[in-house]
C-alpha cells in the first residue's frame, strides 16, 4: 500500500481553535495562566453523544482551548502549525476556518483579529508550500445580524491569491437557529464572489441540508454525511455538483455513527457525490487529514485507486486556481503511478 502521507490532497474543513496541537494547548496554557480541562491534554479523543448535552460538551471543552489563545504571537502560530501539519500529510492547499470574534477584544477588534490570520496565512504558504486560503465563519448560536457584520468584513478582504478570503461559512449546533435567517450574511458574501461553505447535516438529517441548499446555496457543504439517508437527495447533491466536507472521526466523536465503520462514506461514493475529507477538529478529535484518508482504506476497504480519486475530488472542490489544480492533480496521477 501506497504511503497515504505522500497522497497530494487538499485540505477543506479544518476549524481555526480546532486545529491546534495538544502541546501548543499546553504551552499556551501556561504562558496565559488559564487551567485547561485535562481531557483536552490527554491521549484520548473526546466522544460524546449525539443530543444537545452532549454538543453542550463538546462545545465546552472547544470554548475551554479558545480561552488561551489571547495575543497575535498565539493566532500566528496556530496558523504556521496548521500549515506546517498540512504539510507533513501531503496537503497540498488548506482553507481553514475561523471566526474572528471570539478573537478580536484581545487583538484590537475585529477587523485585526482576521488581517492576523491572514497576514500569516501569507507567510505561512510561502514558507511551507502549503496554499492556504481563509473561511470566514460565523455561528448560528449569535444573531443573524452579526452574520452580516462577519460577511461584510470577509468580502472587503475577498480574493483567490494567499492568505485571502475564499469563502464564507456558518457553524456550530445545527439544532440552533434559524437556517433562512441567514440567507442576507450568504448573499452578500456572494456578491463578493465568495464561495458559500456552511455546515449542515451532521446533526440533523436531510431536512436540515435541503434548508440549507434552498437558503444559502452552498458551493460546499460542511459535513451533509446524513444526505446520505435520502437517495433523492443524494442524487440532486450530485447532479448540482455540490461537494461534502466528510469528516469521519468527528461524526464518530460527536456520536454520529457508532464506529468509523459506520460512516457512509460509500454511499455517497456510490451516488456520485463529491468528497473531500477533512480533519474538523484535531486537537479534540486526535484525528488529522491522513487519517480520514486511513480510515477510508481500513474501515471501507478502498484501495490506492479509490483514495487517490478521493484526494481528486478534494483537489476539484478547493477554491485554487485552475493552474494549481492542474498541477495538484497531475500529483495525485504521480503518486498512483509510484509502485507500492
């Protein structure tokens, strides 16, 4: 078997907080003085159901890592980290998440606390050769009017060059608001021409992604695994091309499906689905990108063949340019070509 580190691929759903190293938890832990939960410094990845208490756990012990990432040094250094991590697992292109809000009463405001992220996503590409590019997100548990305040921002640092504004998402319980509430924030990303990223259909079923497909034209949609429980649905989400940002061992954590077994990642292979798998959250899941890809080949039994086209599809449904594309995919035929 062909080494899944050396797969070209690009990363699509990796949450800013969400992406930290277990150390850099630590470290920042202690320069700030703010005692973290020890579940989050052990070797075990969180699990809990799949209810609102147990969203309420998750979220929690995310808010909990948030808490320490008080000063630009930290952001920056969350940014280089994940990009240095990409890196070390063949990811050829990042575009990583974030909600500056929780950010900005200690870097001045808003507006600093993205131009941070994106100054070092800059930097960061040039000095990995990592392609990174910048998801604005913001959370269904805050007003819708907050939505717009984050879409305005994310279109005024709009781009396809590095260390610029791809797209615009929306996150956090799917259970929480109202999904057509939001439908303003995504029309003025769009007319920015932003990529619309939000998630859906994780925690709710395919009522949930029809809302969201009917409300905020996704160009992606952030997890949508429970498509995967309506053929019909499947079958639209294919033929409108829009691609899924699965992330197995997050559905697993966040008491989706019971085992990684359980993910249906091949019916919606099966459909024609786009799939791009991605880490979600690493730091509390300690799962990152290569090993979505592992559990494909372990706990589905796709071959090299099959991986390599899933790395394919995350390639196609990244926010590059055509040239980096081409240049990403002809990777992607160099490493299936390579002899085990």
């Amino acid at each position: 078997m062909r080494d899944l580190d050396a797969l070209p691929k690009a990363h699509l759903h990796l949450h800013f907080t969400g992406s930290m190293r277990v150390s850099t938890l630590r470290e920042l832990a202690v320069e700030t003085g703010i005692r973290v939960p020890a579940s989050l410094t052990d070797t075990d990845p969180l699990r809990v159901p799949a209810s609102a208490r147990g969203w309420f756990r998750f979220q929690r012990a995310y808010d909990a890592a948030r808490a320490v990432v008080r000063s630009e040094s930290a952001m920056r250094r969350i940014v280089r980290e994940a990009a240095e991590d990409d890196a070390a697992e063949g990811s050829r292109r990042l575009e990583i998440q974030v909600d500056p809000t929780s950010y900005a009463p200690h870097v001045g405001g808003l507006t600093p606390a993205l131009e941070i992220v994106l100054d070092e996503a800059r930097a960061a590409a040039a000095e990995t050769g990592v392609e990174i590019g910048v998801i604005v997100a913001a959370s269904r548990t805050r007003h819708p009017l907050d939505a717009r305040t984050l879409a305005r921002l994310a279109a005024r640092h709009a781009g396809d060059g590095p260390g610029e504004v791809i797209g615009f998402g929306l996150s956090n319980d799917e259970r929480r608001g109202t999904t057509s509430d939001f439908a303003g924030a995504f029309r003025i990303a769009r007319r920015a021409g932003l990529a619309g990223t939000p998630h859906g259909g994780e925690l709710e079923g395919p009522g949930h992604v029809r809302e969201v497909i009917a409300h905020l034209k996704p160009t992606r949609l952030g997890h949508g695994i429970r498509a995967s429980e309506d053929p019909e649905l499947l079958e639209r989400i294919a033929a409108d091309g829009i691609a899924l940002e699965v992330c197995p061992a997050s559905n697993v954590s966040l008491g989706v499906y019971p085992e990684g077994r359980d993910v249906p990642l091949r019916t919606l292979l099966q459909a024609g689905v786009p799939v791009a798998l991605g880490a979600d959250d690493p730091l509390l899941f300690l799962s990152r990108l290569t090993d979505q890809y592992r559990l494909a080949r372990d706990e589905h039994g796709l071959d090299d063949a099959a991986l390599a086209e899933l790395a394919r599809a995350s390639i196609r449904a990244s926010l590059a340019s055509d040239s980096s594309r081409r240049a990403m995919l002809a990777a992607v035929d160099d490493w299936l070509a390579q002899e085990p």
